[in-house]
C-alpha cells in the first residue's frame, strides 16, 4: 500500500501534473489560487483530475468535484481519498 503523500508533496503532483496536461508553468502555483485564475478549464480539470487518481492511485467522487473552485479544495479532496 503506498503511502499517503505530505501536503507538500501533494502540491508538487499537482504543479507538475497542471503543467503537463495544460502545457503551462504550474510550478509557482500556491493553494489560494483559483483553478480559473490558473486558467484551467472545466476539460482540463478533469484531465489533472483524473491523471492525479491515476498516480496516486486513489478516485475522488463525482460529488466532491463540484466545490472544487481553488487548488487548495483540489488538494483537500484528494488529501480525503489518500488511505480510503
């Protein structure tokens, strides 16, 4: 089983896999920022969404995907699924 990855290191997942699906630096994102403000849209939340569930190997539910607004919220769900 692996382990739950720190906070940290769930910003870092985040930064790189923001960066490879939408092809933009990521990598100075902070958690207060709004997935809008990134510039992310809807598709492409769905594809750092879903290549997140694949590396670390765990599936946020549908419902959880609609309050997601800030990377912040992004990391507390994904945080919620690590170990479920």
């Amino acid at each position: 089983m692996d382990m739950a990855r720190s906070r940290s290191e769930l910003l870092a997942t985040f930064r790189r896999t923001a960066t490879e699906v939408a092809e933009k630096d990521f990598n100075n994102v902070a958690e207060t920022m709004s997935i809008s403000e990134l510039g992310i849209d809807s598709l492409g939340m769905l594809e750092i969404i879903g290549s997140l569930e694949r590396e670390l190997k765990i599936q946020i539910p549908d419902e959880s995907l609609a309050g997601i607004q800030t990377v912040k919220d992004l990391l507390n769900a994904v945080e919620s699924r690590q170990g479920a």
